[in-house]
C-alpha cells in the first residue's frame, strides 16, 4: 500500500472550503484557510496542512471557534494596529492583518500589527511571505498552547511560539526563515504519533520532566496537563543552547500575546470550552527606506551564493538556504500534493459527519 497518496489541488481545496461552508464559515474566509492549509501540504509541512481539517472543524463546531467572527480594528496610527479576531479562524484575521500591515508599509516604511483574540494560524511563513510580492521584508510570530517545557522546568508553560522572516531576492530564491522556537512543533508528534516512530530523544520529556520517544504519551499528556512537554531549541540544558529558543518563545509571547492586551502562557488555552485569545504579531519594512531595492536584492543574492557554495563537510551534497526546501517541494507539486493515507481517511470523515462529498 502506497502511504502517501496523489490527490488534486484544485478538487482538495473545493473539498476543504465546503466543509468549512458546512459549519457555517463564510466563502472569502473559507478560502483564505483552504489556501492556507493547501500552501502547508504543497511545500511538504504536513503537520499544518489539511491534516488540521479535523481541529479547526471540531473547534467551529463546539463554538471555540466563531464560524461567523468579525476583524475589528481596535486602535491604529500610520504604521500600527492593534487588531481583534473575535474568537474566529485565525487564518483570514492574520491574511487581512497582513494586507494592512503591507498597504501601511508602503506608504510610510515600516508597519506594525498586533492581533489579539484569535486562534491558530497555520504555517507562519504564509504571512512574511505575503510581503514578498511587493518587494518588502516581511515578518510573522504568534504564539500558541503552553506546550514547551521551560530551561530547568517540569511542566509546559509556553508555547512552540513561531517566527517566520522573509527576505526578498533577486535572481535567488528568497529566504524564508519559518520555525518554531520549540525543537519541533507539536504538529511534528503529532506526524510522528501518525506513522509510528519513536521521537529523537531530544524532542521532549514525560510527565516527569525526562526525556522520551513515545509521540502519544507526550500528545496525551499535553492534551490533558498531565506534566512534560516539547523542549525550547536547543534542548534541556544550557549546554546545549535551550535557554536561547526559551528565551525566543518568550520574546514571541511579549511581542504577540502582551502587546496585544491578549493571552500568553497558560492563558492560551487557559479554560476548556473558552475561546483560545490565540495572538499574533505581524511587520513589514519597505527596503527603500533604507538603501535601494535593487542592490539590497543584489547583495542577498550574493550571499545566498557565498552560503550555498561554501566548503561542505564529507558527505554532504549541498547547503540549503531557509525555504529552499519548501520552494522546491512546492515547485513539483503544482497540480497534486501527497497526502498521508491516514489524513486522507479522516477527511472520508469529515465528509460524512458534514455531508460534503468527498471524491478526491
């Protein structure tokens, strides 16, 4: 049995924004998730793509999710906003927010937004990329469920807190830096939990703190806070770096959830059956404020140049650039996207339980 199987983009993304319509999610935002969810899968991230189908739908259906939410711009000067999402799909909130962010940029260098009251967004790299199209600098953080244990703690306080910067290029690609202050996102266990594999022992703790590889215990006790967690980037000790990506998840946490006014740390997802107050953070910089467009994308060109042709270690057949993998990922997989046999079976589901008819 082949595990991963060819679908259509263009049948998969009728299919996803129909059953978002059954639950009663409006067309434009029921696009703006589908295409979210679709670019995930298309640059080969599986754990933020369609798989995510069954968490926002049970979320919509429940009511912690607001089918029917509406953007509201809470405060704003020439280059900020401060931003609600109502409670909705965290997908169209950040893609408008993104657009204002860029029109604001345009017009006056540099702009900033901070959304509040929102729920999970997707990959981060959609929105900095976003940016890329005009030619700005384009920057994307957010924060997400206490899921990460703290340098020295037991229990997960903070989230894989996401942060996504995208530099345009000339003749290169850009680069696309999109990850999460975590080693890895839950979405990554989640995968792992899916096919069966033990998880790298650095990846994170049981409910007593100590490292381990069994994905469904670590997933269960996070669902339940039982104890354990993800560990930040660079794992459990100071020795190996992870009080710096706990020291970034925090940063993301100010910049998103307390600038905002909103939620951080525990707060997110503080109380079952509650809205989330999942909170973003949102800038783009116009490069012409700074030196000209075209040699700035000269100079990234050749430094993207200088990395790639660098001096390999044995063994090694080339040096990435951040994003290059996605680009080239999404680049051969324009008409089908591979999808895991298992997500593909609960998408039957979905189907079933929303009466839209699946026949990918």
């Amino acid at each position: 049995m082949d595990e991963w199987i060819s679908v259509d983009i263009d049948a998969l993304r009728n299919f996803v924004v129909d059953v978002f319509k059954s639950v009663g999610v409006r067309q434009e935002d029921a696009e703006i998730t589908a295409d979210v969810l679709i670019t995930a899968d298309k640059r080969g991230i599986g754990s933020h793509g369609v798989a995510r189908l069954r968490r926002y739908v049970n979320g919509l259906k429940s009511g912690i999710m607001k089918a029917d939410a509406e953007m509201k711009i809470l405060k704003e000067t020439p280059n900020t906003l401060l931003i609600s999402g109502g409670d909705g799909l965290g997908q169209p909130v950040s893609y408008r927010s993104m657009k204002l962010v860029i029109e604001k940029a345009k017009e006056n260098n540099v702009a900033f937004a901070a959304v509040r009251n929102s729920n999970h967004y997707g990959i981060a790299g959609y929105y900095s990329m976003m940016a890329l199209d005009e030619d700005l600098l384009g920057i994307s953080i957010t924060n997400s469920a206490p899921l990460v244990v703290p340098t020295f703690g037991k229990d997960a306080v903070i989230g894989t807190n996401p942060i996504s910067i995208a530099v345009p290029a000339g003749k290169e690609r850009p680069i696309v830096l999109d990850m999460a202050t975590s080693t890895v996102p839950r979405g990554k266990l989640e995968v792992y939990n899916r096919l069966g594999k033990p998880l790298p022992i650095t990846w994170a703790t049981d409910e007593y703190g100590i490292p381990t590889q069994d994905a469904a215990r670590v997933l269960e006790n996070l669902l339940e806070r039982k104890g354990g967690g993800l560990l930040p980037l660079g794992g459990g000790e100071e020795e190996t770096g992870g009080h710096k990506g706990y020291g970034l998840s925090v940063m993301v946490d100010v910049f998103s959830g307390i600038l905002s006014g909103g939620a951080f740390g525990l707060n997110i997802y503080g109380k079952k059956g509650e809205p989330p107050n999942v909170c973003h953070f949102f800038g783009a910089i116009d490069i012409e404020a700074f030196i000209d467009r075209d040699t700035f994308k000269s100079m990234v060109d050749d430094y993207v140049k200088m990395l790639k042709n660098a001096s390999k270690r044995e063994g090694a057949q080339r040096i990435y650039i951040h994003g290059e993998k996605e680009f080239e990922k999404s680049e051969q997989q324009q008409k089908e996207v591979k999808i895991y046999y298992k997500v593909i079976d609960d998408m039957k589901r979905i189907g079933e339980e929303t009466g839209v008819t699946y026949n990918l």
